[in-house]
C-alpha cells in the first residue's frame, strides 16, 4: 500500500461517510430498477412515485417471460455471444501470441491496426456489413451476428491477450522448444495454462461486448435472431410504455452478468487495468 | 518434417484474425468510401449514379450534418471530463481509505456490465415527467421547487446533459478502477517526501500524483472518448434524437439518414467524414500522449 493512506481518525470517519454516500447514490440507479420490478403496474406509474413497492408482486416477471420471443430472444443472445466469445479467442489468442513473442515488424503494424479496428464506429460498417452477412447466408441467424460482434471484440481481445503474453516469461516455451515440443504444442500445454485467467477476462469481455450489443442486433436480424436487448427497447413501443414488464425483463438480463462479475471481480479489475498501467 | 522459421510463424499466427478484420472491418469500410461518392436508391441493387463530391457537399451545407458534428463533440467531451473527474476522485477516495475499502471497490464494477440499452431505459424512467423518481427525490430533499421544475429529457436547452448521464454513470467506473490501479503504483516514499516537506494536500494532487499519472490518464481518456464519440443505442433509446434534434449526434444522424431516410450514398459521406475526423484525433492523441509499445523498447 502506498503512502497515500489517510491515517487520522477524524478525517477517516469523513471519508468513510462520504464513501458510504457515493455508494449509495451510485447503486440507488439499479437497486430503483429491481424494485420497480415488483411494483404493480399503478405503483410504477403512481404520482409521487414511491422507491419502495406498495404491494409486492412477481407478475411483471410472469408477464416478461410469457410475451412472444421473450424466451427465445434470451436462447438467442446466448448463443450469439458464446459463438462470438469461441471466434474472437480463437483468432485472437494466436495472433496476440505471434505478435508478443516473435516481435516482428507487421506485428507492430498488426496491432496497431487492430487498435484503428477498434475506433470505427458501428454505424460506419453496419449497412455494408449487412449486405455480406446477406451475402453468406447468415442473415437473421445467430451464426451471422456473432461474426459482426466479433468485428467489436476482436481488436480489444488481441489487445487484452498480447498483455497478458507479455507478463509469460520468454524463457518459459523456449524451454518447452529446446525440450523438443513443437511450438504449437508449447502454446498449448506449457504458455496457455499460464494464461488461463487472463483468458477467462478475455472470455468476459467479449462475451458482454455481444450480450449488450444493440446496432448490429438491430441491423442483423428480424425475427429468428433477435437478441434480448432489442426486445427490452421494443417493449416501449409495442406495448406503450410499460415499465413494469420491462424493468422485470433488463434485471433478468442484467442480473446474472452482475453476478458473474462479482464471482470473477479480482480477475476483471486484473483486466480492466493491466494495459493502462503497463503502458 | 521441415520446421518454418520464426517469422514465417509469426505471420501464421497473426493470419486468421488478420484476414477476419480484413474482410469484416477494412472491406466494409472502403465500400463505406465508394459508396459516400454515389447517389444511390435504397431499394436493393437500385439504381446508383456517380456524383463526385455531391453527398460531401451536402452534408456540410446541411445544418441537420454540422449541428450533429458539434452536439457529438459537445457530448464526449462532456462524458469524458464527467467521468475523468468523478473517477478520480473515487479513486483518490479508495486509495485514501486503503485496503479496507477493496469491497467497496466491487459495488463500483457493476454498472459496467449493464448493456447500454437497459441503462439508457432505466436513466429515461428516472428523468421521467411526472412519476420520474430523482425530481421528485430532489424536489423532496429541498433542491427543486417541485416535481416538474425540470424536464430533463423534454427540454431541448438540456437534454444533452440528460442524454448523457447513464453514459457518464456506466463507465466511471472504468476510469475509477483505472486510475486507482495507476495510483497504487504512485511510490510511497514521493507522497512520504512531500508529505514531510509539508506540501498542501492539493498542490500535491496537481504537482505530484496527476503528472506521475499521466500515461494513465492518456489511455483513459482516449479510450473513454473513442467510446463516447461512437455512443448510439444510450442516446436513441432516451429520446431517439430529439426534442427538435437537441441529442441527435453523429451515429443517430447518420443511422437515420440511412434506414429511416433511405440515402445511403449521403450517409456514406457522413460516416466518411467522421470516421476521418474521429481516427485523425485519436492517432494524434496516441502518438503524442501515449505511444503504445514505446515503452517496451
């Protein structure tokens, strides 16, 4: 720890209560969600609004789960973003290994690359993106919309993994070579194993860049297809405004990422970090 | 069996994911090029017609084209200050309080997860006229007059504040988790040293910890403001562009110009032009604050 501790008992309490109340105001944002999530549907819309729920109810999660395509929009965006997490490892985990470890001009220029990838606005690729999905095959399937969410954690993934290669020592599959293990076979059983939770940070990151996607969900597909997020927004049109089945529907989606990430929290700062503070 | 050569093996690995982005990123981006010199009918394999510069010309003339350019710009920066100095000051908080405040530092994780969409429908039901919870929380505790004092969403003078809250709400954590990792790598015996010499605690700040943090800071930043300038689905779900375009950035108006509108030759040029603008910054930004690699060498 630092020298930047504050050890005056005084000051402790101050800053203590001030966390407490950042906190609070920082989790009232998704706690007022789940709430209203219980909530009647007079409650919801009720003037004054109440935090807390008159009568509680689960009938909004009944009614979210029940509507059509609900159900199946919720098989569709896992399945999207488990196809998109497998594709952008498998492409990502080689190319950030070749690029760490062998330090050859187009490597430079490869990463750099990937990181332009990552500033090109969705918007920017989405219609001509559309037609080649179209033209594959692919369109308004989960195949097709996992390619166009692996064009978004692609880059961030060779990003993220080229670090964690980095903190592998050299000598450790040099070691694996002379031993006489191809190099393939060394990537696989001798640097990889060391690498396992930065590829589980990889793994997340990716995963949640097509859980939450919405522009290429809404340009890819139809009706099949379609992932949960473009359900929950069109529950504010289809149905009028119905905040009840919505709110119940966003804590189904959002929950159990929440979750995930508090079981997995040490490794995702681990990620979230490492590039900015090795740079 | 012949083995291949270091580079050559290099170039095998990195091959696949090149070619992805080669075919998914970089070919729709020149057919984005081509396609912003044509005028071009909607319907599928309609007919197209070369104009030249025409589209960029009328884009620029547009008021629709330079008023989105300007609220974008207004928007990230707006995001981008939001977050940096919230962030820091939650992190200079953590890093005050010390390890026991590692707990807390998860409750900070979670709006990073939430999808975008969900986050700018939640902030819409919050803001909301009427039955919107923090007008009337604030109105309650003395801060506003009443209820209805302020329409965030449906005021145009506003709504790009409004517009970009959830925004700012979801990834200061990001820069919170950021910086403090950055802080913890601050040496103790510089805080120590200043500390003695009896340096005030905010020229400290500004002397001290923000330059050592500087490499920190300028990834941050960037990667904060390449994401903030491309915000879409935030902004279209709370008010789809509006009151009388008030929120519509970039992204909105070329999305519009394209699917609702049906000009895809027009909205090519858009997207040219902000994709060029948006890569100049960025590249400037990287090469002068950051230099990725350089470090290495």
């Amino acid at each position: 720890m630092n020298g930047l501790v504050v050890r005056g008992p005084g000051t402790r309490a101050l800053l203590w209560s001030l966390l407490v109340a950042v906190l609070v105001l920082y989790g009232f944002p998704f706690a007022y969600l789940l709430l209203t999530s219980f909530k009647t549907p007079l409650d919801t819309i009720a003037v004054p609004p109440t935090v807390l729920p008159q009568h509680w109810t689960t009938a909004n999660y009944a009614d979210a789960l029940s509507r059509d395509g609900v159900v199946p929009s919720l098989i569709n965006s896992t399945t999207t973003a488990i196809l998109s997490t497998l594709l952008s490892l498998l492409l990502a985990v080689p190319a950030a290994y070749g690029i760490t470890r062998f330090r050859t001009l187009p490597g430079r220029v490869f990463i750099m690359g990937a990181l332009v990838a990552r500033m090109v606005p969705p918007v920017a690729i989405g219609i001509p993106l559309l037609s080649m999905i179209r033209a594959l095959g692919l369109i308004d399937t989960p195949a097709g919309l996992a390619i166009a969410h692996t064009t978004l954690s692609l880059p961030l993934s060779i990003w993220l993994m080229a670090s964690f290669f980095e903190a592998v020592p050299d000598e450790l599959d040099e070691a694996a070579v002379v031993d006489g293990c191809g190099r393939l076979t060394a990537l696989w059983y001798v640097v990889l194993p060391v690498v396992t939770g930065g590829l589980a940070v990889t793994a997340i990151f990716a995963f949640l860049a097509s859980w939450n996607e919405f522009l290429f969900a809404l340009l890819l597909t139809s009706v099949r297809a379609q992932t949960t997020p473009i359900v929950i927004a069109n529950f504010q049109t289809q149905f009028g405004l119905d905040w009840g089945a919505m709110t119940a529907l966003a804590a189904i989606y959002s929950v159990p990422v929440i979750l995930l990430t508090l079981i997995l929290q040490r490794h995702i700062v681990a990620g979230l970090t490492l590039g900015a503070v090795k740079g | 069996m012949r083995r291949v050569d270091d580079r050559t093996f290099a170039t095998l690995l990195m091959a696949p994911a090149a070619v992805f982005l080669a075919v998914f990123v970089a070919w729709p981006l020149v057919r984005l090029v081509v396609d912003s010199f044509f005028e071009i009918s909607p319907i599928a394999d309609g007919p197209r017609s070369f104009v030249g510069l025409g589209n960029y010309l009328q884009a620029l003339r547009s008021e629709e084209f330079t008023g989105a350019a300007v609220r974008t710009a207004g928007y990230t920066a707006l995001v981008v200050t939001a977050e940096f100095v919230l962030g820091l000051a939650a992190a200079l908080l953590f890093s005050l309080l010390g390890t026991r405040s590692a707990v807390f530092r998860t409750v900070f994780l979670y709006p990073l997860m939430i999808a975008p969409v969900v986050a700018g429908l939640l902030w819409r039901f919050l803001l909301i006229d009427n039955f919107g919870i923090v007008n009337e929380l604030l109105s309650r505790i003395g801060i506003l007059p009443g209820a209805d004092a302020i329409g965030w969403l449906s005021n145009p003078d506003i709504v790009l504040f409004s517009v970009a809250i959830p925004d700012i709400w979801l990834t200061t954590s990001f820069m919170t988790l950021v910086i403090f990792a950055g802080l913890q790598n601050v040496p103790g015996e510089v805080i120590e040293a200043a500390r003695i010499d009896g340096a005030p605690a905010v020229s400290m700040l500004f002397r001290i910890i923000l330059p050592l943090l500087r490499p920190v800071i300028a990834v941050a930043l960037i990667v904060r403001g390449i994401d903030a300038a491309k915000a879409f689905d935030i902004i279209l779900i709370q008010t789809r562009g509006g009151p009388e375009n008030a929120s519509q950035t970039l992204s909105l108006l070329i999305y519009q110009t394209m699917i609702r509108f049906g000009d895809p030759g027009l909205a090519s040029a858009m997207a040219t032009m902000y994709l060029v603008v948006m890569l100049l910054v960025a590249t400037i930004a990287v090469w002068f604050i950051w230099r990725p690699g350089a470090v290495r060498q």
